[in-house]
C-alpha cells in the first residue's frame, strides 16, 4: 500500500526545500564569537576610556596548550629579555613571568603615549619588598589612602598591587589614579566607552590573546604598513560587478568613486587580531566596516593583494617561504571581513621563514 499521498508528498518536498535552504543560507553566516568572561569584562574597567588600542594575553591558558609547548615556550625565553622593559619589570619585582607565575596581561595606549597595564597571576610580594632594601631600582611612595606606589626608576613606570594577585600599572601618574579610584562594582575605563567596548565583544577568539583598535587613524596606519609592503606590485581594481560580493550596477560606480584605498579606513568600525591556542593555533584577522559596501570593497582588495603576492613568488626559490599565503582563507559575512589562518606543523616553517611585512622578490 502507497501510504504517501499527494499531500503527504507537498509536505515532503515543502520540508526538503527548507532543509536545502537552511543549509545554502548557513554557508555564510558569520561564526558566533566566543563570549567575553566576567572576570576580563570587570577588568577592563581599569583600563583607559579612549586607549588607541587594547590588548589581552591570558598566558594561563595558552601555556596549557600542546602548541604553546611545542613551539612558543623555548622562543618565550628569550623574548622575555627583549620584550621592551614592560615583563622584565614586573618579573624583577614579583617573579612571574610568561613561562611561569604572569597568567593575564591587559594594556591599552593612547594617543599621547601614555599606558595602562593590569597582570595577574602569582605575585611575590616580599621579593619586592627585598628589592627596596638592597636596592634602588625601585622606589616607593603612599598616595593619600595609604596604598603603596612603587615606580620603576629606569623607565618611570608606577604601579600598585590593587590586589595579592593583581599589579596595576601606568607610565602616567594621572592614569594609575583613575585605576586607584575604580572600584570592582563602578563602570569605569573602557566599560563607559561603548563603541569599543562593543568592538571587544564582537571579537571570535576571546580566551587567549586578542587586540582590537576603532580608531580609523591607527587602522589607516595599519593600512599604509600593509600597503606598502606590497610595494612593487600593482594593485588594479577589478570592476565590483565581476566579483561574487559584488554591489549593485547601480551603486558601483559611487564605490569606485568613494571607496578608494585611501580612504577606505574611513568605512572601519574596527579592525582585532585574535587568536585561539590547542594543538594548532588559529589566528584571526577580523575587519567590521560600516557597511556591506565597504566589506565587499575591502573583500576584493585583499583578494587581489594575495593574489599578486601568490604570483609574484610562484616559481621564484626565494619565495618559497610565501607558500604560507595558500593556507589563507579570505571571507566576508555582512560588513565583516575575516582573514584566517591556522598555523600547524604543516605550515609553521613557512610562516617562521615568511617576512608577510615585506613584498615577494
């Protein structure tokens, strides 16, 4: 007996046209970002309210990953000893470091230069204290609550520890104020700032490392290093109607007329860095424009600046490094814009010998 009827078949066929189109729909829809922990959110409190970029590393947990002790914790040891005199001096003071003790590292940085630093992780308070008595690397002050305020006296750097595991510290006297004054249940730092704030949370990788900056003049200078160093190859711009993320014929030539490379930093809402750490590492470079006209702009000249970089090294032994561009991946999902490259044992030689600042032979 044929129990399927012909209503039973619409119902059928009704079903699998949702299916097909669910699963066509679904091949661009952007990746849900990973959420931001409570304890960073509450942190960044004390950081500035307008910083030019923000940063986090959560050494933690990196450290517990099989690349981070494959291949970063031997390189770490030396990068500790040049990472400017930021690590060194807090490793000096209490004794953690990258490898061992330093579990978070939250900076911003404005404009002017001046800085606003949290760590975290285990401190060693009375090696400090050790230090001031045989030594004047650091000196120490009270400010009008009796806190203890410690200053490097090589680079001037002030910092207090807010907490028996967290270090607050700035290069500029005024800022460590604010983060002496912010309290744990105020809205303060760039808790108050809701446009970078928001680009924080729209970031995919959160757990491990990120940094982030909305401000179009520190992506135009981002732009300008990326650009140049493409220098020696010409760059055309294809017509947008022959891309597959193409705009309309109707609003493409006002594209062409006002989304040249120049200016296109000005259609950024936000650019981030992020990366996720296991057995490989994930690195994601995360471009949020204004609108789906900048995205696809920007889509097609990233597009064709590897196209040539790929060019350009094919055949030429010295480039060989440049392979590392064939694990790329370039996509677009409404206005954001996302590079992606996971670096494995596969490609980690390549992307070691690989100078991506400068162009190909």
């Amino acid at each position: 007996m044929n129990l399927i009827t012909a209503k039973n078949k619409g119902s059928l066929f009704l079903l699998n046209s949702l299916f097909l189109i669910l699963i066509v729909s679904s091949c661009n829809v952007k990746p849900e970002s990973q959420p931001l922990p409570i304890s960073v959110s509450s942190t960044l409190g004390l950081l500035q309210e307008n910083p030019q970029f923000v940063m986090y590393l959560n050494f933690k947990n990196m450290r517990r990953s099989d690349f981070w002790k494959k291949n970063v914790s031997d390189s770490l040891l030396n990068a500790e000893k040049t990472f400017g005199s930021l690590l060194n001096t807090f490793k000096t003071a209490t004794g953690a470091s990258i490898s061992d003790g330093l579990d978070e590292l939250y900076y911003s940085n404005s404009w002017f230069g001046e800085n606003a630093i949290v760590i975290k992780g285990v401190l060693d308070q009375n090696k400090l204290a050790e230090y001031l008595e045989k030594d004047t690397v650091f000196t120490l002050a009270k400010n009008a609550d009796g806190i203890k305020v410690y200053q490097m006296t090589d680079n001037g750097l002030y910092f207090y520890f807010r907490d028996n595991n967290t270090i607050c510290a700035s290069n500029y006297l005024k800022q460590l104020d604010v983060m002496l004054a912010a309290k744990d249940t105020s809205r303060s730092g760039i808790l108050l700032n809701e446009k970078v704030y928001s680009s924080i949370q729209n970031i995919m990788y959160k757990e491990d490392m990120w940094m982030i900056s909305s401000e179009r003049i520190f992506i135009r200078g981002i732009f300008q290093n990326f650009l140049q160093s493409t220098a020696g190859t010409k760059i055309e711009e294809s017509d947008s109607s022959q891309t597959s993320d193409s705009v309309s014929v109707n609003d493409s030539a006002s594209v062409k007329e006002n989304l040249t490379i120049e200016n296109l930093y000005k259609r950024f809402s936000s650019i981030s860095f992020s990366a996720k750490m296991s057995n490989q590492l994930e690195m994601l470079v995360q471009c949020e424009c204004i609108n789906e006209e900048s995205s696809k702009y920007l889509r097609n000249i990233l597009n064709g600046v590897i196209s040539v970089a790929k060019l350009s090294s094919a055949g030429n032994k010295k480039s060989n490094s440049m392979k590392i561009l064939d694990d790329l991946k370039l996509n677009r999902y409404d206005n954001s814009v996302f590079i992606e490259l996971n670096v494995n044992e596969n490609n980690i030689r390549e992307l070691r010998n690989a100078n991506l600042l400068n162009a190909p032979e």
